[in-house]
C-alpha cells in the first residue's frame, strides 16, 4: 500500500522548442507569401483587364470614327443627288427656290437622324454598354387590380415596353396587350372610344412622346375600326338585297344604318380627346 513517488513532468528540451517556433514561424510565412501573391494576382488580372478594355475602347473609338467618317461622304454624296432630283428639268427659278428650300429645311434633320441609325447598329464603342444596359432591366409589372399604380404601370408597359417593341407582346403571348389591341380595333358599342378614354387617363399628359403615340394611335385605330364598320355594314347590305331580289323587300329598310345618342357622343368625346391632346402637345 505505499504510493509510488510522482515523477515531476519533464520539461521540454530547448531544441526541441526552438524547431517548433521556427516551423510555426515558416508556415505562417508560406501562408502570409500566399495570401500575398493571391492580392498580387487580383490586383493584376484587375489591371490586365481595365487595360484591355481601354485598349478596345481605342480601337473601337477608331473604328467608329472611320465609320462615321465613310458614312459622312456617303451621305453628303446622296444629299447632293437628292437636291439634283429635287430639280426637274425645264424648272423655273421659283421652283428650284422653293426645292432649295424644302431640301435645306428637311435634308439635316434627315441626315442626322439616318446617321444616328448607322452608328448605333454598326457603332462598336457603345456595343458593350447597350448589351450591359439590356441585362438591368426591371421585370414586367404584375397586374393587380386593387392598385392603380400597379394597373397603370401593367397597361402602359404592355402597349409601349421600354425594353422591346409592340411584336414582343405577341411573342410572348402577352394577354393584357392582345386584350387592348383587340378592344382598340373593335367598332361595336363605341368600345375603342372607351379603351382610349382610358388611355389618356393613363399616359403622362406633360410626356411630348406619350401624346403623339397617343394620337397616332388613335387616328390608327379609328382608320382599323373604320374599315371593319364599313365592311361590316357592306357585307350586311348585300345579304339583304339578295334577300330581297328572293321576295323580301322590307329587309333592307329595317336594316338601315342608325346612329344611337351613347355612340354619336363618343364620337364627340373623340375629337375631344384628339383636341386636348393636341392643345397639350402645343401647350408644352
């Protein structure tokens, strides 16, 4: 029953403690080198690759100016045969003043706005910040129908996205979009009357290009609507003078055309809404 003596705990050597240091000491060397050449490389791949893109940013700015410069001669080579033809052979010098005229009020605009065209499809420069510009699109506004705004924002980004065009609704089978377009072209009951009414609660009255889209569209539709009446009522009227050349006279005089009180002041609303648009339009 004696206890046994307890050995005290044996110290460690000083050699043994020195190589631990210096292998602690090495491993957070190698790690604090490879966190080191990590930032290097990133910093380097960074500025490799602004440096590539002002490299392209320069030749693309050459490229461009090369093209705007060839599109420039082709343009002022068109302008001067246009100016020819403006000119007929035998003309007065009335006439030749007025084509002078009509060509120096008219030709710049033109020139600018095809050259603008040019460049923005065929440009290099502006390539990459217009494919970036695609991608930051905000979604398409969903519907609710206890929200103006949200109702607002759906009807008015159906009929005009910002980011497509109005084929863009078709090939996404947009329902809002075909709904509308189909209400616009529709005669019956004065319904595209009210669809445009409703349209011009909508747009933004102090937006110059938000009105002429909006009377260009009406007078559009009211040509469409137009058409399907006047067919309508064509295909009516032959379909009762062959059921009178069968013995029944009295079907074409109960079929004449009549125009209600509710849709003769839709059409009065009509040239109202076109005339306050364009009194807007002028106003500013």
């Amino acid at each position: 029953g004696r206890e046994r003596p307890r050995r005290a705990p044996a110290s460690p050597s000083p050699m043994k403690g020195a190589r631990g240091r210096t292998a602690e000491a090495l491993a957070r060397g190698c790690r604090d080198i490879t966190g080191a050449a990590s930032r290097a490389g990133r910093k380097l791949d960074s500025a490799l690759e602004f440096q590539q893109e002002q490299t392209d940013a320069v030749v693309k700015g050459l490229l461009d100016r090369a093209l705007q410069h060839s599109v420039e001669k082709v343009l002022r080579a068109f302008g001067a045969s246009l100016k020819r033809m403006l000119k007929p052979p035998y003309a007065s010098r009335w006439m030749e003043r007025l084509a002078d005229q009509v060509f120096a009020g008219a030709w710049p605009d033109l020139k600018e706005t095809i050259e603008e065209s040019i460049m923005e499809t065929a440009g290099r420069a502006r390539a990459k910040e217009k494919r970036r510009q695609l991608f930051h699109w905000a979604r398409r506004p969903r519907l609710q129908f206890g929200a103006w705004n949200c109702v607002r924002a759906r009807v008015l980004h159906s009929l005009k996205p910002a980011d497509g065009n109005k084929l863009r609704s078709v090939a996404e089978r947009d329902g809002v979009a075909l709904g509308v377009i189909l209400l616009k072209m529709s005669p019956a009951f004065g319904t595209n009357v009210l669809v445009f009414i409703l349209l011009f609660v909508l747009i933004d009255k102090s937006d110059e290009s938000q009105l002429v889209g909006y009377i260009l569209s009406f007078k559009s539709f009211q040509f469409i609507s137009g058409v399907f009446s006047a067919s309508s009522i064509a295909y009516a009227f032959l379909s009762c003078l062959q059921r009178a050349a069968d013995g029944d006279p009295a079907s074409c005089a109960a079929m004449a055309p009549a125009l209600p009180l509710s849709i003769a002041l839709l059409e009065v609303a009509r040239v109202a809404l076109l005339a306050m648009s364009g009194l807007l339009l002028v106003g500013g």
